[in-house]
C-alpha cells in the first residue's frame, strides 16, 4: 500500500508544520476553522493499488497524506482507493474542488 510519494507511510504526529515554501500573504492567513495550505503546488507521484487517507487539515508533516495532526484540528481525513498502480497529482493546498487530487486551485491563492 506504499507508492513513490514524498510522505509514505509517516507516523502519527500532532506538531504543526508552517510550509516555507508558501508566500507570507498565505501563511498569514491560518484560521482554525480552515485548512492549512501544506503547499502551492501538487504531491505528483505514482501509488500502488490500496487505501490512502488525504490529509484534509494541511497539518501533516508530508503534506498530502493523514499522520494523525488533525486531532488537534475540526478536520478529518478523506479516504480514497486506488484500484491499480497509477500516476496521480495529489492537491496540497486543499483548496481542490475534486480531493484528493488537485484541479489547479492552488494557481489562484
């Protein structure tokens, strides 16, 4: 249930991880009541046939997939299957209108 993206597996983990990757106007801009933006930019990789969680909070040390951060958080993950070995683009701002995969909302925060 291990593909190629940065993250798999992680273990559980409740410490908050500002992205350094994202502009000051974005990070700026955390609220408790919505989710944090892990990154601009899709997780691009391939995942093998399985279940995976999607990190919904935008807490989590990989960005893309549940470590158990939410628990802190109003956020749950969304799980999703994969039925056979594909390449997909995992959406890391959670702003995506089709999670878990991205659909280039992250182009417009």
């Amino acid at each position: 249930m291990t593909g190629s993206c940065h993250g798999l597996p992680r273990t559980e983990s409740s410490s908050y991880r500002q992205p350094k990757d994202l502009p000051k106007h974005i990070v700026s801009h955390y609220r408790e009541d919505k989710p944090n933006i892990a990154a601009n930019h899709p997780n691009v990789c391939e995942l093998e046939a399985g279940t995976y969680y999607w990190c919904v909070c935008g807490h989590s040390q990989n960005g893309s997939f549940c470590d158990g951060s939410h628990k802190t958080t109003p956020f749950t993950p969304q799980k999703f299957e994969i039925s056979e070995t594909q390449k997909v683009a995992i959406c890391q701002c959670k702003q995506t209108k089709n999670p878990p995969y991205c659909d280039g909302s992250h182009k417009v925060l």
